[in-house]
C-alpha cells in the first residue's frame, strides 16, 4: 500500500523484515487467511455502500456485476500453473484471473476471483479440469448478494460482459437468478426475429447477428450521445439500431447494433439484454459501466504490484493477488491518515506513506507531553541502545 519504485519480492520481504525465501513461504501458509480477508472486506465494503442504494443515473438499475479477465505476466511457463494465453494481441505467459467486481453508487468492489487451472495443474493436484465459463457458471450459481448487500430486489441487479463470455449456460444462468445480463455478442452468435421465431420450427431460420442486422435494413438508425466520465468529460456519438429478437438457446431478447457516429460502417458491435422493457439508450449507457473494471485493472497493475510477483509455487501468487485486491478496498475505505478527498490512487499513496513516517514522531511528542514523559522517553531510548 505504500510507495514505491518496486514491488518485487525481494522489496516486500525487505519492508516485512524478512528474507525473500521467508516471504514466499509466508504467502504460500497464508493463502486461506489472504481468501477470507479479501471476502470479509468486499462484504463490509459492500454493505457500507449499499444502506444508501442510488440508480445509476438514468438507468433502472442500482447494482451491477462486471465480469472480465486479466492476465498476470510471468517472464517463463516455469512457475507453478503458468500457461500461454492469447489475448488478442500476441501471446502472453503468465496466469488468468476472471475478475467479478461489483459497482455500488459508482464504487468498484472486487470479489474473490476465479483462477484458471491448467489441465497440468488439475492432474498434478488430483481436481477436475474446467473451462474458465464452467467455472463462471459455477461461480455466478453460488454467488448469494445478500451477504453483500443484504435483502434486495433481483430486478435492481444487471450483469455486464464482453463477447468472451457470450455463453448461452452464463446467459441462463444469470436468467435463472432473475437478475438483467447485457452482453457484447459474438458475430456469429445466432439469432431470429420475433416473426420467424413464431412462424417457423425452433431448430430453423437461425441466422448470425450481423446477418440478421443486414437482412433488417429498414430498421432506423438513431442518434445517442452519452457523457463519460473522469476528470475530462467528454461527449461520445453512437448511431444504433435495435428489434426484440430471440437468443438461440437462451430466450427473448433486445438485439442492438451500434457504431461510432463519426466512423459510420466502421467497427459495429452487437448486444444483447434479456429485458425487453429498457430502452436501446439505456443499454448502451449501462454497458459503458463496464470501464470501470478496465480502470481497476490499471490502478491495480501501476500502483498495487499486480503483475510483479516472482514466486514459483501458485499458492503463494494466489496470496499476493488476493493481498493486491484486499489493499485496493482499503484504500477506497480511506484508511487512516488518508483523506477521502484524495481521488488517485498515487495520491492516496504518498498520503499513506507520509502518515506512516510520521507515527513514531506523533508518538514521541505524545510521551514527552505526558506527566514524566521526558523520564520515560529516556528510558526508551536507553533501552533501545542496549538491544542493539
């Protein structure tokens, strides 16, 4: 939490007071301790935040669920569960974690991860091998928001993802809980119009989202502009086009196709939302949430050490990420010494930093204005001297 120009492990042992090998070994025993901490301080998080729930604005929704990967680089596939990801750029080594951050008025909150496991991992530690959306799916099937949030209506809740999770079980799943899923979909995904969903057998008349929009010329393009927010607001120009439709395997849904205004036939992007009631608008105003996941990842990889772990055994990557994600709730806590008026992370850092070199001075000048404070400050110091 504090600053620094290193966050490898031979710079937190030597903050901790250890040796490197100690350290390593000091995550790996501590790994449940690192889970449930992260746990208990996401549900404290969560519950502070929610004794005042506020709609997004101009959305119907109060709560919303972001799931996305990240990837943590490894210089080798030696360490323990290291595997080669492609992630759209190149391959990348290193381990991937499936994020599931829920946002509360406006508030990014980080929940336990999902790690990927190696089919070599699964073997070596006798567990069954899943896919990273089984382990979605599992994940979404047991997570119960009342330990968050306590009682709420399912309909206040809408989940958020990109293509990489456009799955009908995750999409069924999310349905199942009666909970709102707007999700980026696939080129190919199949869907069919309401008309020939009524009109013709279940199995036939499929077509791919893209085709489906080219097919439907006749749909109107409609303007919208959404405001983004940070420190520059900004104006971006969207031209969409939407029509009730149905999901292959999933059910009814709202299908919109949308592109830059500026950049019209430039890259168009699909959507789907499995509650027909919303208005285009709003569901492209709610999938724009999805950036605050992209801007924790940030925070988390420039200031929090996400990426700079060097040991070898996955247990104790495992600790450090759960420790980097328990750290960034705490900051959002505005821990002691920190003001809540501080918005960047670095400032929040150096604020942290500064209360920390501080607290032996504080403590001093608050002995010595005690009655024979100077007597036993003197003491101390003796004392001091002779351990040494």
């Amino acid at each position: 939490m504090v600053v620094t120009t290193k966050h490898s492990l031979e710079e937190a042992a030597r903050f901790s007071g250890l040796h490197k090998s100690q350290f390593s070994k000091l995550l790996k025993l501590h790994r449940p301790i690192a889970v449930q901490t992260l746990e208990t301080l996401s549900k404290q998080q969560a519950k502070r935040l929610s004794k005042s729930l506020k709609a997004f604005k101009g959305l119907p929704w109060k709560i919303a669920i972001i799931i996305d990967s990240t990837l943590q680089s490894r210089s080798s596939l030696r360490p323990e569960n290291a595997k080669r990801f492609n992630h759209g750029q190149g391959f990348v080594i290193g381990h991937q974690w499936t994020n599931i951050v829920l946002i509360i008025n406006d508030y990014p909150i980080p929940l336990p991860p999902i790690p990927f496991y190696s089919q070599r991992y699964c073997l070596d530690h006798g567990f069954a091998y899943l896919t990273e959306h089984e382990r979605v799916v599992d994940y979404i099937s047991n997570l119960n928001l009342e330990g968050y949030i306590g009682s709420h209506d399912s309909r206040d809740v809408v989940v958020l993802t990109d293509s990489g999770y456009d799955n009908k079980k995750i999409e069924n799943t999310i349905a199942d809980k009666h909970w709102t899923f707007i999700t980026a979909l696939s080129k190919t995904r199949s869907v069919k119009s309401e008309t020939l969903y009524q009109s013709t057998p279940k199995s036939k008349q499929w077509s791919h989202v893209a085709t489906f929009f080219r097919n439907h010329r006749r749909l109107k393009w409609q303007t919208i502009r959404i405001m983004t927010g940070g420190q520059k607001i900004k104006r971006m120009e969207f031209r969409i086009r939407h029509a009730i439709g149905y999901l292959r395997y999933v059910g009814k849904v709202q299908l919109v196709c949308s592109e830059p205004k500026k950049r019209p036939h430039g890259r168009r992007r699909y959507f789907a939302c499995n509650d027909v009631r919303v208005k285009a608008r709003q569901i492209m105003i709610a999938y724009r949430l999805r950036w605050a996941v992209e801007l924790f990842h940030k925070k988390i990889k420039q200031h929090l050490g996400f990426e700079d772990v060097a040991t070898s055994g996955f247990d104790s990557v495992m600790s450090h990420l759960h420790w980097v994600y328990c750290a960034y709730i705490l900051f959002e806590m505005a821990p002691p010494g920190v003001s809540s008026q501080a918005k960047s992370l670095g400032d929040k850092q150096r604020q942290l930093q500064n209360y920390l070199e501080s607290k032996e001075k504080r403590r001093a000048l608050q002995t010595l204005t005690q009655i024979r404070g100077v007597q036993r400050y003197k003491n101390e110091l003796r004392q001091a001297l002779a351990d040494d």
